[in-house]
C-alpha cells in the first residue's frame, strides 16, 4: 500500500500555476501511462480477500487526481478571463454599434423558410455561367427573341460567359446531377441590362424553385403558391394567375398578389390595378427536361421564379425599389434597428 501513499502525497504536494503545468498534472496522473493508472490494472493481480479494499483506495485516489485537475482547469480559465487580460487599451471608449440584416436578406430567408417547411432544399451556384446553363438547355434557341427579354452583360473576350439573368441555371446544374424526384430552390443575386426605376434595376434578387417527379400537376403548382402567397403576406392575400410565355415552360403564367399597399384602390406598385406582379411560373417544357437527360414521357414539373425586391416592396409597403440600394441608414432602421 505505500506505493499507492506515495502518489497520494504527489498529488498532495502537486502545484498547477499554469496551463504547463495542469497537462504535466494529466500526464503525470490521469493519462492512460501513468502510475495511476498502472495501479488499476493490477488489481487482478491482488489477492481476493484484499482486492475490495485495495480497489476502494485506488479509485479514491483516481477521484482526488480527477477533482484536483477540475480545479487546475477552473483556476486557469479564471486567470485567462480576468478584468486585467481581458481590457484591450486599444480600443475606442466610444460604444460600437452592431447592425442588422437588411431588408432584402430577411425576405430572402423567409422565402427560403417557407418553402424549406414543404420539402424544398435550397441549392447555390456560380453567378457567372456559360451559354448552356443560362439560356440554351432551357429552349433559348441563339437567336430566340426570349433571350432579348433577359438581355444581360456578356464577357467581352469570352462571348459564351454572362452575368445569370436568372437562377433558373442552377435548375438545369440540379437537374443535369441528380434524378427525380426533384424539389430545390435557387437563391441567390442576378443580372440583366434594365434601366433603373421605381419599379425594375439592373442588379436583383430572385429565388427559383422546380418540382419534378411523376404526375405533377400544374393545380399542384397553383396550390402551392397560393399556400406560399398567404404564409408570406397573411391569409387575406389573394393571387391570380395569368397566362404568358417563357421558353421553358409550358404551359406559363404570371402569378400577382392582391397589392396589400393599396388594398386594391391602385397605386403606383400596382399600376392603379389592385394586383402586384411577383413571379413567373408554368409546367417545365419536356425539351428542357430530355436537355437534362431526364425523360419527359416518364416525368412532369412545375418551376416559379419569383423577386425579392418585389417582394420586399410589396411585404414593407415600400413604393421604390432604389430605395434598397441607397443605404440610407435611416431607411434601414425601419426594419432593424441599429444597436
């Protein structure tokens, strides 16, 4: 039993100063190689009738080597938080004031949320595409009127790389990688060479989202944004969709909510018309599904591309989409104050 006094005096006599000190401590007296440890492996060795007693003093000696080094670490984290190490001299007496999100990212990820609660994932991708992901895998033929419509900024030294006019390219990346069932949205900024106005700019935000599986139908689409519509503006909204055109999608819509700014007297987000334009939608064109390799006769989808700035303007009551982009700091505040 002396060898087992012995550490116990060790133990005892043992000063932890520093954090060099505290592992020499764990090394010395709780690692797997210690003395301490030795101990306990041979208790098989001891004989029966004294092997309780001798297990009882080895652990009690365990346990005042564990409560020693739980004091170590306490006394070490004090010491590296104390008033003294922890002022920066530095620094500026003056209080710092902390931000918030801007309007356009808090719609961004309520959008992504609501749709998330259903079974959409969210997807990313590049901003700066190619020809092929941006407009011909979505029935863009090369001299296709549609594609004056998303008229954007082209690299000049490589004419087949653009600015994304929309996020529906990430569409076409998921679509090339995976197999059905398919249910993604695509966040993220886009590019097109618009002037700039109350109501359109040439920088926006968009989120994107496509469904494929087998017997999607274009009344699941309509329930689905109408589910969409009421959880971001409240259940009084109403929507209404349209009919239009867009090269990959078949047939198409455009979707407007009742313009909560006005409530439908008119104003000018709503052209005086009492509804609010907020995105595109359709049934995918099986062109573009066989351009992805998936097979139309098997497979249907549906696809929506709505805009944040639109959206944010028709959630906040906001008549001016510049208003966004002009970092007026009081303008921001109205939405998240500055602390």
């Amino acid at each position: 039993m002396s060898k087992i006094e012995k550490i116990a005096q060790e133990i005892e006599n043992f000063t932890i100063q520093s954090e060099e000190e505290l592992e020499q401590f764990r090394l010395h007296f709780l690692s797997k190689k210690s003395e301490l440890q030795t101990l306990l492996g041979e208790i098989k060795n001891i004989a029966p009738e004294e092997r309780k007693e001798y297990g009882i003093l080895v652990n009690t000696l365990k346990k005042k080597a564990s409560e020693k080094f739980e004091e170590g670490k306490v006394k070490m984290a004090s010491l590296s938080h104390s008033p003294i190490s922890s002022i920066d001299v530095t620094r500026t007496a003056k209080g710092v004031e902390l931000g918030g999100l801007h309007p356009i990212s808090i719609v961004m990820q309520e959008v992504c949320s609501i749709f998330e609660s259903i079974g959409f994932s969210v997807v990313d991708g590049p901003e700066i595409d190619d020809d092929w992901h941006i407009f011909s895998a979505l029935n863009f033929g090369e001299e296709h009127p549609a594609r004056d419509m998303q008229d954007t900024f082209f690299i000049a030294t490589k004419p087949d790389i653009a600015l994304r006019t929309h996020t529906s390219s990430l569409q076409v990346r998921v679509m090339e990688k995976e197999k059905p069932p398919i249910r993604v949205i695509c966040p993220g900024r886009v590019y097109r060479n618009e002037a700039i106005t109350s109501r359109a700019h040439c920088m926006f935000h968009q989120v994107e989202g496509l469904y494929i599986a087998e017997n999607v139908s274009f009344a699941e689409m309509k329930q689905t944004l109408f589910y969409f519509a009421q959880k971001m503006f409240g259940e009084q909204t109403k929507i209404r969709l349209r009919p239009s055109y867009f090269p990959f999608t078949e047939p198409s819509a455009e979707m407007d909510v009742s313009c909560n700014i006005c409530n439908g007297k008119g104003c000018q987000l709503c052209k005086n018309s009492g509804w609010v334009e907020i995105m595109g939608c359709g049934m995918v064109d099986p062109n573009v599904l066989e351009n992805c390799n998936i097979d139309s006769n098997k497979y249907k989808g549906y696809a929506f591309g709505l805009g944040i700035e639109r959206m944010t303007q028709v959630k906040y009551k906001t008549n001016d989409i510049r208003l966004f982009f002009e970092n007026d700091v009081r303008f921001i505040q109205q939405f998240q104050s500055l602390k």
